[in-house]
C-alpha cells in the first residue's frame, strides 16, 4: 500500500506541475493583443486557447481523483468498491489506481 501511495504522491506533483505550466500558457495567451490579426489568425488562437483550457480541466479532474485515492488509503477505504462495498480488484487498481468501483459496478454505471 506504501508504494501505491508515494506512486500517487508521485503523481499528484507532476500533475500539479502540469496545471501550472498550461495555466501560465493560458495567462501568456490572454497577454497578446492580437492587433492586426484576420480571422483566421484569430480562430487558430481560440482554438489553441479552447484546447489548452481543456486539458487543464482535465488535469485537475485527474488530480482531484488522485488526491481523492490518496485519502481513501489513508482511511483505510482503498481497494472497496463505493457502490457495493465489495473489494475492487487487485488487476483493476493495478491499471487504474484511482478506481472506485469494481468492475461490474463501473459496467452497471456507464450503461445508465
């Protein structure tokens, strides 16, 4: 369990490093004028700033997952399904650290 925990610990920093860099590039992006820009110009740019955006939001959804599997091993809830309270297993979590569910509840959730 301590080395799924410093994995996640792991994590947890490179992806808060990561919402730091794309929300300084995001903030770099919002500094230019785009004075003499045509339209296309300024669709590339809000694109570019749509795309960036989303894998920020994304990131955070990560992290906030992470962080979330990080306080489930530190009450002792890691590993158990949320839905059925069964445990979740062991090749799932190995794939997917952050699961909460096993397998069949995840499958019951995602045909709904």
């Amino acid at each position: 369990m301590a080395e799924v925990r410093a994995t996640l610990t792991e994590q947890i920093a490179g992806l808060e490093a990561e919402i730091a860099a794309s929300t300084s590039q995001i903030a770099e992006g919002d500094a230019s004028d785009g004075a003499g820009d045509d339209q296309a110009d300024t669709g590339a740019k809000t694109y570019e700033r749509e795309h960036e955006l989303a894998l920020t939001y994304n990131s955070r959804d990560l992290l906030a997952q992470t962080e979330r599997a990080v306080q489930r091993i530190d009450a002792g809830t890691y590993g158990i399904c949320e839905s059925c309270a069964k445990p979740v297993g062991k090749a799932r979590l190995q794939v997917f650290p952050r699961a909460t569910l096993c397998v069949s509840c995840k499958q019951r959730e995602e045909r709904r």
